[in-house]
C-alpha cells in the first residue's frame, strides 16, 4: 500500500483536482500550505502500487489539466519561437556584417 496525498481547495469548489504526492518533502509542502493559508486542507488515499498512483494522476492530467484550451497554444508558441530565434539569429549576422 502507498499513501499520497493531495490539497483540496476549499473556497474553489471548481477547481481541478490536484495531483497525488507521495514524497517528501513535497507532502510536507502540502501540509506547510494548508496550515498557513487556511484555504486548503490535504486529501489522504491509499493506492496498492505506484502504477495505481501514476494510473489516477495520469487520469486527473489528461482530463483536467492537458484537455483544457488553456494549454492549446503551446505547440502555436513553439513553432513561433523556432521563427523568432532564427530571425534574431539572422539580426545578428546582418549586425556583425555591417560593424565590421
């Protein structure tokens, strides 16, 4: 049996479910946040083996976390970071040409 925990938020009924911890000193950040904001309090469950842990975060990411359109733009970011780079690099040439 592996024990994890997690925070819940008492104010946000809504919000996404947390992921499970279930190592120092992380569960100790968990309690550390619940005691002093007061707007918190830390969720216990027992799973039977890591893959069980790692099975329900798994869940909770694909379902709360990576689903949402908060986090559709990223490969929209990354390829225009790739553009961005190589136009500075280009900048940087074209400086270097002309100074010298």
């Amino acid at each position: 049996m592996l024990r994890a925990y997690r925070l819940i938020y008492l104010h946000s009924p809504g919000a996404p479910p947390t992921l499970w911890e279930w190592e120092q000193p992380w569960i100790h950040h968990l309690i550390v946040n619940a005691r002093s904001f007061k707007t918190t309090r830390v969720e216990q469950r027992y799973f039977q083996d890591r893959d069980d842990l790692a099975g329900e975060n798994t869940r909770i990411w694909e379902e709360h976390y990576r689903s949402r359109p908060l986090y559709d733009h990223i490969e929209t970011w990354q390829r225009w970071l790739g553009e961005y780079r190589q136009l500075i690099m280009e900048v940087q040439e074209l400086y270097e040409t002309h100074t010298t």
